[in-house]
C-alpha cells in the first residue's frame, strides 16, 4: 500500500475547500481515507492553511509522498508558523 498527503475537495460549486489527507494512492479523490491531517481554504485572504504538526510528520517518517500541490501547502504551512512564532 503506497500512502499518499493529497487534498480532497469540498465546499459548494465555485468556492472550493479542501482537507488535506493520507490515503491509499488507489482510492479516488473524495474516497475513503486514513486521517484528515489539515484544511486548505484557498479563497480566503490571505489563504487559510491549517495543519496538525505531529500527524503530518507522522505520515511523511512512514514514507507518505505529499502530492506537488500539498508540498506547495506544507512549505506555506510552515512559513506562516515561522512568521507567527516571530511575533
């Protein structure tokens, strides 16, 4: 079983959210996953990451592979916790 971070996509037609999970490479988009690690709401101004830390590590030490997109919002993730702890 290959495991995969990817998003999965909610929200109404035109304003997308998405949560980022850990699946199984094989299932669908919107299928059954492992666990919910954090949200994506690309709308929002400025866009809104949310993520817990500890699972995220968790998934990548076990070999996940983040998709190109949630690697493009882990980098996001941590700058906006760098930039927090600064203040």
């Amino acid at each position: 079983m290959a495991v995969s971070l990817r998003l999965a996509r909610r929200g109404a037609k035109k304003a997308p959210f998405y949560h980022v999970i850990a699946t199984d490479s094989r299932n669908p988009r919107d299928g059954k996953f492992n666990e919910q690690i954090g949200t994506y709401d690309p709308s929002a101004s400025p866009i809104a990451v949310t993520m817990k830390a500890d699972r995220l590590e968790h998934w990548l030490k076990v070999g996940a592979q983040p998709s190109s997109t949630v690697a493009q919002i882990i980098k996001l993730h941590k700058k906006q916790a760098a930039s927090a702890a600064k203040k």
